[in-house]
C-alpha cells in the first residue's frame, strides 16, 4: 500500500528543534504522520501537529521529499511556525520537547534527523532524497543494544583529542552478528553513531574479529569490523580507534600508494587478494634477522645513524619487491601501532610490542614501522598528519630536516648543514621533488635520473655505466675539483682555472672520461653552499 506522511520541523528562537516522544514506542519524532484521504501535505501537517503537540502552525516552506527504496512510501517535510495553541500530552505523544540539533536523543530515527539538519541548511530549494535504512521498528532494538557503547567512542576520542591529530576522524563501524554485518555510521551531528543498515557478511567472519575493510555491502565505504565483545574493555575501544586509522589510510591514498610499488602491482595482476597477508617474505635469512634486529634497537633508541645505516643494508640485502613490502606494512600497521600505542600511554594502558623479538613475521614490521615513525615525528612533526608524504618518507628511509637542513639518512647522500636549492645558481631540495622509488631516484620535473643502478643527466651529459662516471664529453677530464652550476652556466673548478659551457650546451656523445664510482667525492670546500661536509658514495646507492 503506498503511503504519503507529512511531517513539520518547528525551530526555536535559540535553534532547538522540537521532537515528540510517541507511546506506543520508546522513540522520538518529528510532529506528523499519514496523510488521510482528501488532504493536501501542508493540511496534513497542521493537523499531525495538532494532535501530535497541541500547537497551531503555519506552513512555511518546503524542506524536503523523501522516499523509501524498499517500501512504497513519501515523506513531505515543511518548515512550520507557531500561530497558537499550547504545548500538551495528547494521546500519540507523552511528552514533547526541544532539543538542540547536537543533542538530539540517540533514541530519534536517523531519517528523521537527516531531516533537521536539511532544514537547518541554508537552502532556498527543497531536497530530493531516497533515504536508506531500516525500518523503525527493525532499527530501534539494534539502536538500543548499541547505541550506548559506540557513543563511549565520541567520549573517549574526547579525552585524547590531542594524542594525534588522525583521532578527529572516525569511521563507520560494522558489528558482526552470526552471519550478518549491524553497520552503525555517524550521524548528520558527526557526535553520534546510528543504526543505518543490516546486511550479510560476504564470508565466514569469527569471533573476536578485529579488522578494517571497505564494505561492498555499502557503498565501499572502510568499516571497522568487529565483534561485540571489542565493548568489554578499554583495550577494545583502543582496537577500534587503531582501525580507524585504517579507514583512514584507505580513504585517503592507500590505492595511490600502493599503485606506486611492484610488489602490490604483481599482486593484483594476480588477483591475490591476501598478498599483504601471505607474501613469501624471507623472514629468517640470517642477513636481514640481523640488520632488522639492528634497527629495531636503534629506533628504539632514537639513533639516527645507525637508523640510516640499518636502513641502507636492508635496502641493499633485500630483493625489490621484499623491501617495498617491508616498507608497506612498516606504513600501514606501522602508523596504526604507533597511534594505538599512543593511546594506551595516555590511559596508562600496557602498549601493544608484539614482534620485537626472532622469530620475526610481518608483525615484526608493524613493531619497526611504529618504532620508525616516532623516530621521524619526533623530527618532523607535520608528518604525523600528512600519511602520505609519511610514507614516502619512509620508503627513502632517509630524507630528515634537522636545524634547517636536509639530510638522506639511508643509503649514501648527506647534507649536514645547509640546503640544496636551483635558484640564483644555488641548489634547493624543494616538496614534491626527489623521489626514491625502489632503488630509482628521480627528479621528476628535472633530469636527473637513477635508474636500474644508473645515473644519467637526460637533458646533458653524465652518466653511471658498469660502476664508473662517463663524461659524454671528448676528452676532457675531471681530476680534481667539482662541477657546479653558476648564474645559469655549468663551471668547472680545478686549482686556480675555471671552465664554463652554457646549460644549454652540455650534449655531448659518449667519450672516454671515466671514474671509478668509489673515487667520487665533492669536497663542501669546493661548493658554494653554507655545508660542512657533502659525500657522495655511489657504489653504496
């Protein structure tokens, strides 16, 4: 049977909207109801409200329509105002009450909510909306089972707002019950959680899950997945806001990231869904139990050398796809440990320190992961909110800021002191330029290019071939001094003399000049840059 309601939104002088509380359900309503036969929506709603408050209203305008993909019915809302009448119990209502928006009680159908806030909008067109969810009577026992415990997530979020800045986001949590998933999802308010759908779980999920994933179910969006024991302490409540820096990771450039590494790349062409979960990752070979073990120790201790010198071995023992995996799970269980375990040293909680010690597995990485980005925070605290330049970061294991310089800490390029720019024939490292992607570095706006173990100057003339520098050049040869670029022209130091060429001009085809890659070195004296000390030791690149 189709059915068409009318419903009126009545607002204070102070914002407060009024709601009425029904008797034949623990509920709470906007004033309205069916529509009879014979009448127009706005007379429906004067007289809902008559009977439902005990108030006259005008109808002012109209907020909204609203249908029911599952059902035959269509809801009219209207902007009402009071003209007479006084505020009563009448037989459909036992008490009425205004409620500011925030605070409207967890106990009110999330569609009746969506409905304040569109009238609270400022909109001079009504809205046009299908409204998903379940029906009252299916929505408010699940709503009571669980509204109380989800809003304890609002309360405890409260008390560490300040721990880490990815703690203001929360995410749609999906409570698993036998074989169905109970979705709750934030409210227009974004203080409360509501009861929007009931669907079954693709798969058999067991007690105790603790997870996070996009939900096909609904719309893709990321859930926290649990059981509902995860309510049964404060460690379960910290687990949920853990995964909520998964959703987190997910909506905001996990997909982007992953498409950058060829472990993740292999993956999906070989639509291994659980390649994150089983990749055959060489966890006992002795070199690298040995060089983990080194850093893990050292990030602990907050050691940068030997962080940069650890990170160097195992970019150097590790095949490429096992370092991008390695670098994967240190970002994204990584950055979910060190958030959790910030959290727990805020209530006092023991902290989660799993995998430290052999035999290690991918839990291990999570522990280093956490390990190294309090390492770089500690450093560079704009990292804790930018994840993703985080996890280019550490993917270079390397670049660091350090008394207003730049500093590669992994592999071999250093800048103690000072800073690179291109500008007024000085160097500048700026965002966004150099990067390290699985052993290749790049200047993608630029030419200078490291890839597959060699360097070229696509736009000129060195290159790294079979461990020596090549000067594509005729027969000239660099023996001492250093190349730098001045006002625009590459110049030549060697003693007293000084040799220059356009930019323009240094295309030259490959000749004789060779070094071996161990000999390089740029002496700071011969640079003109505030540095005390530059080094470039190709051979360990």
């Amino acid at each position: 049977m189709f059915t068409i309601g009318a419903f009126g939104i009545i607002v204070d002088d102070v914002g407060r909207v009024l709601l009425c509380h029904r008797r034949d359900i623990d509920m709470w309503n906007l004033p309205g109801g069916g529509m009879e036969s014979g009448e127009l929506p706005p007379h429906a709603v004067i007289r809902e409200v008559k009977e439902e408050t005990g108030f006259d209203v005008a109808v002012g305008r109209l907020i909204g329509v609203y249908g029911k993909p599952d059902r035959d019915d269509l809801v009219f809302a209207f902007a009402c105002e009071i003209t007479g009448g006084q505020l009563t119990e009448t037989d459909e209502s036992d008490a009425c009450c205004y409620f500011a928006p925030d605070d409207i009680p967890l106990n009110t159908n999330p569609k009746q909510v969506e409905r304040v806030y569109d009238a609270l909008k400022p909109a001079n067109q009504a809205v046009f909306k299908l409204q998903e969810g379940p029906a009252t009577r299916e929505w408010l026992p699940v709503q009571r089972r669980y509204a109380t415990h989800l809003q304890k997530i609002f309360e405890i979020r409260a008390q560490i707002a300040d721990v880490h800045p990815l703690l203001e986001h929360v995410s749609p949590v999906a409570i698993v019950d036998g074989d169905q998933f109970l979705i709750f999802d934030v409210d227009p308010s974004g203080k409360r959680y509501t009861f929007v759908k009931q669907a079954p779980t693709p798969m058999l999920i067991p007690q105790g899950v603790r997870a996070a994933f996009p939900l096909e179910c609904y719309g893709g969006k990321p859930a926290c997945v649990v059981t509902d024991d995860v309510f049964d302490t404060l460690d379960g409540y910290v687990t949920i806001l853990h995964e909520f820096v998964h959703c987190y990771q997910y909506q905001t450039c996990e997909d982007r990231l992953k498409a950058t590494l060829s472990v993740a790349r292999q993956a999906q062409t070989a639509n291994d869904l659980m390649w994150e979960i089983n990749y055959p990752f060489p966890y006992d070979a002795p070199d690298f139990v040995e060089t983990y073990a080194a850093f893990l120790e050292a990030a602990a201790q907050n050691h940068h050398t030997a962080i940069r010198d650890c990170r160097a071995r195992l970019r150097n023992i590790l095949r490429t796809e096992d370092f991008e995996y390695m670098i994967w799970q240190e970002w994204k269980e990584g950055l979910a440990r060190y958030t959790e375990n910030l959290i727990k040293q805020q209530f006092g909680l023991a902290e989660n320190h799993g995998g430290a010690k052999p035999p290690f597995s991918r839990v291990t990485f999570y522990e280093g992961g956490a390990r190294l980005i309090a390492a770089i925070t500690a450093a560079q605290p704009e990292l804790a909110a930018d994840i993703e330049k985080l996890f280019h970061r550490i993917e270079a294991g390397s670049w660091m800021l350090e008394a207003g310089c730049w500093k590669l800490e992994a592999g071999s390029w250093m800048l103690e002191a000072g800073s690179w720019m291109l500008e007024a024939g000085c160097w500048m490292l700026k965002a966004g330029c150099w990067k390290l992607d699985a052993r290749s570095w790049m200047l993608e706006a630029g030419c200078w290019k490291l890839d597959a173990g060699s360097w070229m100057l696509e736009a000129g003339s060195w290159k790294l071939e079979a461990g020596c520098w090549k000067l594509e050049a005729g027969n000239w040869k660099l023996e001492t001094g250093s190349w730098k670029l001045d006002a625009g022209s590459w110049k030549l130091e060697a003693g007293n003399s000084s040799i220059q060429y356009p930019v323009s001009s240094i295309q030259y085809p490959v000749s004789s000049i060779q070094y071996p890659v161990s000999s390089i070195q740029y002496l700071a004296s011969s640079i003109q840059h505030p540095v005390s000390s530059i080094q470039y030791p190709v051979s360990s690149i």
